[in-house]
C-alpha cells in the first residue's frame, strides 16, 4: 500500500456486517417480484430463487478473496480493473451504474404499485389511477430521492436499522401465519425447467445487494473470519425468506391470480392475515422500495466515484458539490435515466431482467478475477481469506459458468439491452479511457507467473506513534526514534499514526471523500513525517486512517503491526469525569498489549534532552521508565542521567540501613532491572516525610522527568496511578510516563462487545 493512501479504521464486528448486508437484500424484491416469477415458472419459482442464492453463494466466496486481498472501496468494479485491467473495468463499470440505475427505477415503479393500488384500497383518492398514476408516483418518489442524495441528506444509521428489523420482522409473521394457514400447491412446474433457468434471471434484482459487505472490507474487524461469514449469511438468510414467500403464496392464491396482481404480498397475506395485515405489508413494501431505490442511486454515485479516480470516467460528471460535498452530477444523471426508463414506460419484469443481466456479467468477471490474481499473485495482494484450497478452482469456475448458463436463458430483449450496456463500455474505453486509466491487466502474468520470492521472516522492533500536532510532532518522533534506535539489531522501524474521526452516522468512505481539507490536512502531517524521519534516519512507515475512534483505531494498528512500543502525546489536563486523562489515552494505554509511554511535552531545550530524571522505584514498571531514560540518553547529543529515589526518614522493616542507604539500594537494583548499569548515571537519594512534594521539588532541576506507572489493579480510578499523573499535571517540564508489556483483564460488557465484534 503507498504511504499516501488513506485507510479505512476496522469498525464493524460480524453482526454489524451481516445487518448492512441483510438491510440491502431484505427489500423491495421479496415484494414485487413474486407475482412476476409465479407467471414465469409457477410454484416452481421456488427454486429459481433458491438457484439464484447459490449463484449468488459462489459470488460471496470470490467476493471475499478479493475483499481481504484489495480492501478498497469500489467493490466488484475495483476487483476487475485491478485483475483485469480498464478494459474490463470499463464495463464493469458502466455495467454497475446501469444495473443500480435499472434497479432504481424497477424499486419505482413497485413503490408505485404498492402506494395506489395498494394504499387506495384504504384511502379513496389513491384509488384509481392505472398505469399512469403508478408511473406518476414512480417518478415524483425518484424525483425526491435524487433531490435528496443531491442535498446530501443523509439517512441515519438508527432508521436504517428500524426499517430493516421491520421489514424482517414483518416477513417473519407472513410467513408463520401463511405457513400455519395450509397452503395448497397446484401444478409444481407448469412451465417446463427452461422457465425456471430463466426466471433465475428475472429475481436476482433481489441478490445485488449482498456486494455491500464487500465494499466495506476496509470497514471489518478481522475480515478473515467476519467478512466471508457476514457475506454467506447474508445470502442464505433472505434466500430462505424469499423461498419461503414463494411457497406461501403460489400455495394460497392461484398462479392466474398471483400473476395478475400489482401488490402480490399484500394479496397473500389478505387471505390469512385479514385487510388490517394486508395494509402493515404494504406499508412495509412502500418502505422497502423507497430505502432499495435510495441505496442504488448512492451506491451508482460510488461506483461513478471509483472510475474517476482510476480516470476511467470524466472529471466533469465526479465533480463534488462545493456547499453539500456530493457527487450531485453523477447523482443527477443517475436520477434523469432513472426517471426517462419510468417515463418511457419499461416493463418492471425487463427492468429487473436488465439489472440482474448487469450484475451477473460483473460476477462473472470477478470469478475469473481471483483466478486471474491466485495466478499472477502481486505483491500487494494478500488476502486474509482465500478459497479453501479443496474448493479452489471449482468455485470461480462453477461460478462463472453458472453466470452464463443464466445470461443465455435470459429474453432476447434482456440479452440485447445488456450487450448494448457492455459494447458501450468497450466503445468508452477504446476512444476515451485507454489513454488515461491507470490500471493494467495482471492476465499475462497470470498466463506466465514470476515464482513467488522467499519472504524476509527476521523480526521487527515496531514502534507506534499517533500524530496529530504539528507542533509536537517532531519531538513525538524524535523520542520514539530514540527507541528504535536502541533496538537496530532487530531491524526496527516507527509507524506514525494520524486518525480522521468521523461519526457514526456518516459513511467512512463517503465522509474520507467529501472531507479534502481535512485529508489534506492529514496527508500534510505524514509527509512531514517522512522527512522528520529521515533527519532522524530511521524507518518509517506511514498509515492514514478514517475512522470512528481514535482510540479504538490506535488499538488495532497495535495489533495489526504487532507492536511492540507505543508513544503518545498528552497536554497534561486531567478531568474525573469520563475520561482520565482523554477519550483516545484512556483505552491505548489500559489496553495496549505492549510497552506504552506517554509524553507531555515541555519547553522546547529540554524534551528527552538535557537533564534527565528518571524516578527509582520498587514498582514492576520502574525498569521501563530507566530503560526510556536511557535511550533519549544514548539518542541525544549531551545529555545526563539521574536515577532519584526518595525515601521517608522511618523505616518499615528491622534491616538497620540509613534511609540513603535503603535508596542507593533500590537505585541499583532498578539499573540491573532495566539493564542500564553500564550507563553513566548519578545516584541521587532523598529524604522526606513528604514523598510526592520531594519528587515535584527535585525535579524542578531537570529538563526531563521519566516515571513508571503505578497503578495496582483495575480499580484504580487514574490510568497510570495518581503519583505519575500528579506529576505530569503538575510539572511544566517534560513528564514521560512510561509501563510494560501488560493486559488488564476486561470486564463483561468489554468481553461481551469483543465477542460481538470479533
């Protein structure tokens, strides 16, 4: 990954995954789509959406190789034009934006049927108006949702949420009722098995959303494990349903009354469910088509923002609003086709037929992307999830093959609109792209593969280290330098860290490409990294992040990098309320499984240079206080080393030692402890009734104050103990609080959020 580019900060465990991905396919579909599929295929239709959650199965395990091995934002069309190159993105590309645009207005035109024909059964003027009333209401809705996604009002995490446990919740009771009403099937498969291949096509509008997982793979915490799961979850939960919904209602209404109806569920469920359920399912379709149809006109605006910055696509239609910082171009002619394919008047079976015909073309291409990639493997493709090797190549090549059984069966209306759709992006990229995208095709390599070279497997010291402050941020660097440095032997290199905050209820992808001055702003901070470190000469690596947390997202860069050192910036405020010492220290240093050192900076002359105290105790992370000590020491170019311990004029035990005595004791045992005994350094010894006062006096001589923590158990209400933080609240020179390598044990709600997440 190049050092420029941002990433997006690991946020979402397995359930919130699987809800993003069950929200997409839990929509319109299931409402609109069975009498369609019941004139097709009969109670057949069953099965072909039962097939169409296979293909789409077979789409979820490539999806996720790809996923863990490119985690960018861009999805299916990002995958192709990495493996395949621009020529193959382009129309993967079109080929997407068509396919959401399709679906957008096919999800219209439902939500036109269900909100007249269905709500004027309740409410009289709704009533009546035919064909040209649901195209009316199609187009006014589309209309609204364009203006809204122009506008950049965005619709929160918690109503998305709310929409989908109802929606799920409501299939959930329709299909218990239909179940336990007896329904009767007629004729299994009246129409022959050709019927049932091709209705695959005709449903599988309703399978386009589980890509959604897939394009949020930099947002997923351990994606090896929650990624492919959340995927397949994601497919086998609505495709039950959708089979489900299927049996229900070819056993209750006949295939001639089905196939007739505008507001199918709504039918259904009038016959066990009564007119009060029929009017909560339409309800629940008018909400599911408007979120269906919201969701594809962003997702197209995405898929737009993706090949304008591989310049596939022209500037002028990825331009960003300069007020609402919204792609409103490409958002506006999504809206314009989306509105021209309901005025014209296409059938809402060819829009969907269209749609689907679009996205198996994409997965088609993608199994043959992770083959093309398993072949050629370049160096930045590693994936965390692969096909199992038993599995592999079956999948890709199932798959692919399973694609374009189904294109073929699909109506030559369908077939003809879609390679109209696809020669039109070979035609874009041959006169416009090829001379300016950015990708090339791996397929050569993969025809021809380089053998693999032998990875370096020696060790690293990895020092991690937040920035945020251009004003701290060399001195920040300098003392974790001064660290790695100490370990040369073990090829040792710093990791600066700069975090983007965003909240929850914004997109990180969305918000990383709206927010420019605050990523330019982020990218200013790491460029001056890379030059501070090479006036330090050492290696360093840079990671921009987006995310929800600072702190969370330092915590998992810890762990990611397997770290071994942390260092932190801190102004020197404490509060006693949520936070001790801030929302972004608090959980690094109380959870951080490795050295953690924390720096309030002073004067100018004197951070981790000049004068040096290092506070000589009994405490088990005294030694890594010595041991910092020591190597701003050894990194600076004059510098001294004092060891001060402070002892009270009585003595606790029976050992007849004077009080310097006992202190010059400690001050030894702590040097041979941090193993710095062969470092020049004073001895220096105190005698005071006051402890703390003594320390704060003494340590007014020096330019640099070192101390360990002292904090014993997790009741303790400071982070690093009340004396270190005392100290560094208190002192106006630099205070390095420094602890081991230590795991403080979670308690239940931590431990239960990290089974969630995990």
């Amino acid at each position: 990954m190049s050092e420029a580019e941002q990433e997006l900060a690991r946020d979402l465990g397995f359930l919130e995954a699987y809800t993003i991905g069950l929200g997409t396919m839990i929509g319109a579909g299931i409402f609109v789509l069975p009498s369609i599929a019941a004139e097709q295929a009969g109670p057949a239709s069953m099965l072909s959406f039962f097939a169409g959650g296979l293909v789409s199965l077979l789409a979820a395990l490539s999806l996720s190789e790809l996923a863990t091995g490119m985690p960018k934002a861009g999805g299916s069309y990002y995958y192709v034009n990495r493996a395949l190159g621009s020529f193959f993105g382009s129309i993967v590309g079109w080929g997407m934006w068509a396919g959401l645009t399709f679906a957008s207005a096919f999800y219209m035109i439902g939500f036109g049927q269900y909100l007249l024909p269905g709500l004027g059964q309740y409410i009289g003027f709704l009533a009546g108006w035919g064909d040209v009333g649901i195209s009316i209401a199609a187009l006014v809705m589309a209309a609204l949702l364009t203006a809204v996604n122009y506008y950049g009002v965005k619709e929160t995490g918690a109503l998305q949420n709310v929409i989908v446990l109802t929606l799920v919740g409501l299939i959930i009771v329709f299909l218990g009722l239909g179940i336990l009403s007896g329904p009767t099937l007629g004729e299994f498969n009246p129409n022959g098995w050709p019927a049932v291949a091709a209705t695959i096509g005709t449903v599988y509008v309703s399978f386009i959303g589980f890509e959604v997982i897939a394009t949020s793979a930099e947002e997923i915490k351990n994606p090896s494990r929650n990624l492919p799961l959340a995927m397949i979850a994601a497919v086998v939960t609505p495709t039950l349903m959708y089979v489900g919904v299927m049996f229900v209602s070819t056993g209750t209404l006949s295939i001639e009354a089905l196939a007739g109806s505008q507001i199918p569920v709504a039918d259904v469920a009038t016959e066990f469910m009564g007119s009060i359920g029929a009017l909560v399912m339409i309800v629940g379709a008018v909400l599911a088509t408007v979120s269906s149809a919201n969701a594809s006109i962003l997702s197209a605006a995405r898929v737009n923002f993706a090949m304008g910055r591989d310049r596939i696509l022209v500037n002028w239609l990825n331009e960003v609003h300069n007020r609402f910082r919204t792609p409103y171009r490409a958002i506006t002619v999504t809206g314009i086709i989306t509105l021209v394919l309901i005025a014209i008047g296409v059938g809402i079976g060819t829009l969907a037929e269209v749609a689907s015909f679009m996205y198996l073309v994409t997965y088609a291409l993608v199994h043959v992307a992770v083959v093309v990639l398993r072949r050629a493997d370049p160096e930045a493709y590693e994936p965390s999830f692969k096909i199992p090797s038993v599995l592999y190549p079956i999948v890709p090549v199932l798959g692919f093959a399973a694609c374009l059984v189904i294109l073929v069966q699909m109506s030559f209306i369908v077939q003809a609109i879609g390679g109209v759709i696809v020669v039109f992006g070979m035609l874009w990229y041959l006169f416009y792209a090829r001379d300016r995208a950015l990708s090339e095709s791996l397929v050569g390599e993969a025809i021809a593969p380089e053998p693999t070279a032998m990875v370096n497997g020696e060790g690293r010291y990895r020092v991690v280290v937040p920035v945020a402050n251009p004003k701290t941020e060399r001195d920040l660097l300098r003392m974790a330098a001064a660290s790695a440095h100490a370990h040369e032997s073990e090829h040792a290199e710093v990791i600066a860290v700069n975090v983007i905050e965003v909240p929850r209820q914004t997109s990180l992808s969305q918000d990383l490409t709206f927010e420019e001055e605050r990523v330019d702003r982020q990218r200013e901070l790491l460029d001056s990294a890379r030059d501070i470190a090479a006036d330090l000469d050492i290696g360093l690596r840079t990671r921009a992040i987006v995310g929800r947390n600072a702190g969370s997202v330092i915590l998992d860069v810890i762990e990611e990098e397997n770290a071994d050192h942390v260092l932190l910036g801190w102004q020197g405020t404490r509060s006693r309320r949520e936070h001790v010492l801030g929302s972004t220290i608090d959980p690094v240093i109380g959870r951080a499984p490795c050295d953690a050192t924390l720096v309030k900076l002073g004067p100018e002359d004197g951070r981790g240079e000049g004068d040096i105290m290092v506070l000589a105790g009994e405490g088990p992370h005294a030694p890594v206080a010595a041991q910092r000590a020591a190597e701003f020491v050894a990194a600076a170019d004059e510098a001294s080393l004092t060891l001060l311990n402070v002892q009270s004029p009585e003595s606790d035990s029976d050992e007849e030692l004077s009080p310097t005595e006992r202190g010059e004791a400690v001050i030894s045992e702590l040097a041979e402890r941090a193993g710095i005994e062969y470092m020049s350094y004073d001895a220096k010894v105190s005698v005071a009734e006051n402890t703390e006062q003594a320390i704060i006096e003494a340590a007014q001589d020096y330019d640099t104050v070192c101390v360990g923590a002292t904090r014993a158990g997790t009741i303790s209400q400071a982070v690093f103990g009340s004396l270190p933080e005392k100290i560094g609240a208190e002192l106006a020179q630099t205070v390095v609080m420094a602890r081991g390598e230590e795991e403080s044990p979670m308690s239940i709600r931590e431990a239960l959020m990290r089974r969630l997440e995990v």
